[in-house]
C-alpha cells in the first residue's frame, strides 16, 4: 500500500473511529442519567463512581493502544491520525522500536485527552445555564460516557485485531484470508 493511501485508510479510520466513539459515549452518557439508578447519591460517591469510570476507561484505552501500536508497525496504518503522525515523524528521526511506541502512544492518548474538554464544558455548562440538569446529573453523565468510551477502547481493540488475524490468515472464522494490501 502506497504512504498515501495508508494516510487516506487512517485519516478516514480516524474520522469514522472518532464519531462512532462520540456516538457511544454521549448514548450512554445520557441513558445513565436517564435512567435514574444513581439519582440521590452523595456527591462524594458520584465523585469516587466517576474515578472508577476513568480507571475502566483507562484500562480500555491501554488494550486499544496496543492493537493500534499493532496496527501502525503491520500496516503503516492507524485509526487515530495524531498517533500515526508521532509514530511517522519518531520514525524518521530513530530506529529505536520503543521511541516510536512511546510516541504513537503520546498522540493516542493526548487525542483522548482533548476529546474530554466538549463533555466537561457541555455537561456542566448544562448544568450551570439550566435548571433541570444538576452538577449530579453532569457527574453521572461523565461517568456514563466514561463507561461508553471504554466499552468502544474495548471493542475496537477486538476489531482491528481480528482485521489483523484476518489480514494475516489466522483467521479463526474460517473465513478465507484477506489479500494483504501493501
């Protein structure tokens, strides 16, 4: 596969990868608080419930990071368009294998990072412009959008590896091995 197309397959993974995260975390964001199962918790309690979501929401990310890092070093490719950058630029710079995995990791992770910012200023500047929704309801819809997006880290960490078992022939499907690309 050409260093252009593997930027286009990256560039729309991420496009596609970043939306669908986007879609699942602000779904479950908002069926938790619509569901009303914490309603009435201590703020501390909401506080420590959301730690935990970050802690499961980290330990996805961390699984996912390592199917991308898989990815990047089997394909040329990516589903986060920062990390392959870092990855292509470390590259060009060192042959050192854990340069490169630090720094496709960097972009990751720091892509994650500035993609908490919307959920923050939208959940508690919900809560400060309107009556109905409590600074409670935003900490629980944090929480919930926590648990989407580590169920997504999760789940997209299973697909790319099953793309790269297929990709390789080990399928376990049976199904007939996916001509490689490059």
């Amino acid at each position: 596969m050409s260093r252009s197309r593997r930027w286009i397959v990256t560039l729309t993974a991420t496009a596609v990868s970043t939306y669908a995260l986007d879609a699942v975390a602000t779904a479950t964001g908002v069926i938790l608080v619509a569901s009303h199962l914490l309603r009435g918790l201590d703020h501390g309690l909401l506080l420590a419930f959301l730690a935990g979501t970050y802690v499961l929401w980290g330990a996805g990310l961390r699984v996912n990071l390592e199917a991308n890092w898989t990815l990047l070093e089997e394909t040329g490719t990516s589903t986060n368009a920062p990390s392959k950058a870092a990855y292509e630029l470390t590259k060009l710079r060192t042959d050192s294998l854990r340069a490169r995995k630090i720094a496709s990791g960097v972009g990751y992770v720091g892509t994650e990072l500035a993609k908490e910012a919307p959920y923050y200023a939208g959940a508690f500047g919900a809560a400060l412009v309107g009556d109905s929704i409590s600074s409670s309801d935003a900490l629980v819809f944090l929480a919930g959008a926590n648990l989407g997006a580590a169920a997504y880290e999760f789940g997209l960490a299973r697909l790319t590896r099953a793309f790269l078992r297929v990709r390789s022939g080990r399928s376990d499907a049976g199904a007939p091995p996916v001509p490689k690309l490059d």
